[in-house]
C-alpha cells in the first residue's frame, strides 16, 4: 500500500490503513521528539499527537508530504505543550525545595535557646531522646544546617529535616513534663 492509499483508507476507518499509518508515523513522530524528551516522555507525546492526528484525520490532505506537514504541524504543537509542562513541574518542584530549606531549623528550637542555661536543659532533655533525634538537636544547636546532618549520617536530606522536627516535638514533652511532675520542694542532699 503505497502513502496515499494509506491515507484514504485510514480517513476510511478501515482497519489495515489505520495500522499501516501507525507504523508510517511512529518512527517519524519518535525521532521528531526523542532529542527533546526522555523515553517516557517521548512515547506519551508520540500518542498524543497520533490521538490528535485521529481525531482530525477526516481534514487530512491527502498528498503524503502536505499530510506529513500536517502532522508534524500536531507534533510541534504538542511538544510545546509537553515542554511547557516539563517547565511548570521543575519550577513547583524548585520552589518546593525552596521553600523546605527557608526555615533549615524550626524556628521553636530558635525560641527556646536564649541563654546558656537553657541551653544546658535542652541537653539535658535532648539526652533522654533517642540518638538519631539527640543528633539532630545537637547539629541544630550549633548551628549546623539539615543538610549538614544529612551528609554527616549518610540520610536523605529529608529525613534530616524530619528527625529535626520530631526532636522539637519530643524535646517540648519531655520539657513540659518535667515542669509538671517538679516538685516545689527540694530536699537536702544528704537526707536519705
């Protein structure tokens, strides 16, 4: 089946010239975009524009060099499209990862240290936590960033940012439940 009977018979409907223009147009369409898209992205901007090319295939020219135009026409279309989109998800991406690592440290922990002797209590209270989140307060304290953490204790950068967080919430019980149960008296040392 030469191009132009391919054409007619899948502006038809019939079955062989619409497998017959697939096979034409795929390796066409594939290498138009595969320069400008991943593998993935290639093989989903391809079906979209032969989608496209069906769904508009009864407007069709029917010479096959005006019909390649025509459909690369749809192909230069859709590759804006996809390129735009590519663009948008890395610029939310970009501004996600932003704004993650605009507060590195939460800005509690900043409250908390004031002097050194609250200092010193958070130490102390952040001894009774777990390591990794002992760890994570004591980089916090001096100053140290999550993404210091996290490559110092070979993690996600995420994670680092986590423990952080889970160290201020566990360090804020175990402040407040050391105020409850104090007692208002103290007894001397040497009484037994």
């Amino acid at each position: 089946m030469d191009r132009e009977e391919v054409i007619r018979a899948a502006r038809a409907g019939q079955r062989a010239g619409l497998d017959a223009l697939g096979r034409w147009l795929y390796p066409v369409l594939f290498s138009y975009f595969s320069h400008h898209f991943s593998r993935s992205q290639t093989d989903e901007v391809v079906q979209n524009t032969v989608r496209d090319v069906l769904t508009k295939l009864s407007l069709a020219p029917e010479e096959p060099e005006e019909f390649l135009g025509w459909v690369l026409g749809f192909a230069y279309t859709e590759g804006r499209r996809e390129k735009g989109e590519v663009r948008r998800r890395r610029a939310r991406w970009a501004k996600l990862e932003q704004r993650a690592h605009e507060h590195d440290t939460p800005e509690d922990l900043h409250e908390l240290v004031l002097t050194d002797e609250q200092r010193q209590m958070i130490v102390r209270h952040a001894s009774q936590l777990p390591n990794i989140y002992t760890a994570a307060l004591l980089n916090a304290l001096d100053g140290g960033s999550n993404r210091d953490l996290a490559r110092r204790q070979g993690i996600p950068e995420t994670t680092a940012r986590w423990r952080l967080w889970e160290a201020v919430r566990q360090l804020k019980q175990s402040i407040e439940r050391a105020r409850l149960t104090r007692s208002p008296f103290r007894t001397p040392s040497g009484a037994v």
